[in-house]
C-alpha cells in the first residue's frame, strides 16, 4: 500500500518535473530546438573572445554588443512538434556558431566529455538565477570545447575572453576578473560534488544546446529517493 501511495505521488509530480529543468528526452530521440525569442538570460553582454585564432566578439559583424554569455533559452519539441519545454535555460559547446532560430529536427547524443555532467550536476541549480555566475558557466563550458593547451583557464590559452566591455547595456554587474575567477572555479575538479545526466542536441551547423534528462532507469531512481531527489532538482 505504501509503494501504491509514493508511486502516485510521484506519477503525480512528474509532469511538472520534467517541464522543469530534467526534461523526457532520451539518446538517439529526435527532436526539434530552436533558440527562443527571449535569447540569451540571464546573460552578460560586451564579451570578446578569442577561439584557437580567432577573434568573436566587437570586431566580428553582427555582434554590435560583443558576445553574450549566460543561459541560451530553447525551446524544445518532440518528432510530433509536441511541446516538451519552452525557454529551457541550457548552455552550449561552441562559442563559434550560432544557434538554431529556426526550428530545427536534431538526434539526441551523449554530452562529452563527463566533465560537462560534473560541473551542470554541481554548479547548474547555483547559477542559472545570476547572470555573472551564469555567463561564467558557459564560459567554462566552451573553455572545456575550445581549450587545446591542456590547462583550464579562460583568461589564457588558445580559448579565453580577452576583454569585457564594461558599459555594455547588458553587462549585468560583470567585471573580467569576477567572469574569469567563477569559470576557473567550475572548471576546477575538486569542487565538483555531483554529477547529472546530460544530452547534446546538435543541429548541423549550429552551436549545439546541452540539456539534462531523467537518469536511467527513471522509475527506480524516482521511487527510491522520492521527494527528496524532486526537493534537489526543483529551481
């Protein structure tokens, strides 16, 4: 009777759940994403970048404001252009393409590497609420896809932000050194204390977005950690 009463507690609960920030997606599904109207936020704007060689940023056409960083809004559909999340606050891998504004069919692969899952499971719930936080978080993230150095620091290397426009609208109380010393501390291991399950959606062309998924198998871990493992993952 007991096991009747959690299993309809959390049938009841779960379709809130996974609209939130775990979403229904699984690997190899396909799906459709598009960057949402709302763009970039929290974010933070006037940020030039140089990437293996190349400079992103105030001298590249179109970027008026420089890069911004913080949380790529998408929103997310299945094959069937059913809604599974609008403005998803994910974060993306390649600070050289743009996203999808379109939608855009896309198949589900594994994140990679696993240190993209340590560093959403222990930072994500902390920073997606700030904008510096969560410019630096994607900071780290393209750090991680762009860095060929072998060392993780986003003010060196072949990635790092090489300058912050300070009087950017959109700078949100950023300063270089804060941005710098955030990433730094995502990127650095041994502050990583979780670890969540991650899905590339990567649209040809485009800079791919990263969102997370239920673990499998979702049941089980469901019912054994119950409302305490929905308590952890509520934002």
């Amino acid at each position: 009777m007991k096991k009747l009463i959690v299993l309809s507690l959390v049938l009841g609960i779960l379709p809130q759940f996974v609209l939130g920030t775990v979403l229904p997606i699984s690997e190899n599904d396909i799906v459709k994403v598009r960057l949402s109207s709302a763009f970039v936020e929290p974010r933070v704007g006037g940020i030039d970048l140089m990437v293996n060689g190349t400079a992103v940023g105030h001298s590249t056409p179109g970027f008026g404001d420089g890069v911004w960083a913080g949380c790529y809004l998408a929103d997310i559909q299945d094959s069937s252009s059913n809604q599974i999340a609008l403005e998803y606050k994910s974060f993306c891998m390649n600070a050289l393409l743009d996203p999808p504004f379109e939608y855009t069919a896309v198949t589900a692969v594994a994140a990679t590497p696993e240190s993209f899952e340590w560093m959403w499971g222990t930072y994500y719930d902390q920073v997606v609420t700030d904008a510096v936080k969560a410019a630096a978080f994607q900071l780290a993230y393209w750090e991680v896809t762009h860095e060929t150095s072998g060392t993780y620091d986003v003010a060196s290397g072949t990635f790092y932000m090489s300058n912050l426009v300070t009087a950017s609208a959109n700078n949100n109380g950023a300063t270089f050194n804060d941005l710098v010393s955030y990433a730094n501390t995502y990127l650095t291991s041994s502050t990583w204390t979780d670890k969540a399950e991650l899905l590339l959606l990567p649209a040809s062309g485009c800079q791919p977005f990263i969102v997370e998924i239920v673990p499998e198998p979702a049941t089980v871990a469901l019912l054994g950690l119950g409302g305490l493992f929905l308590n952890r993952r509520k934002k």
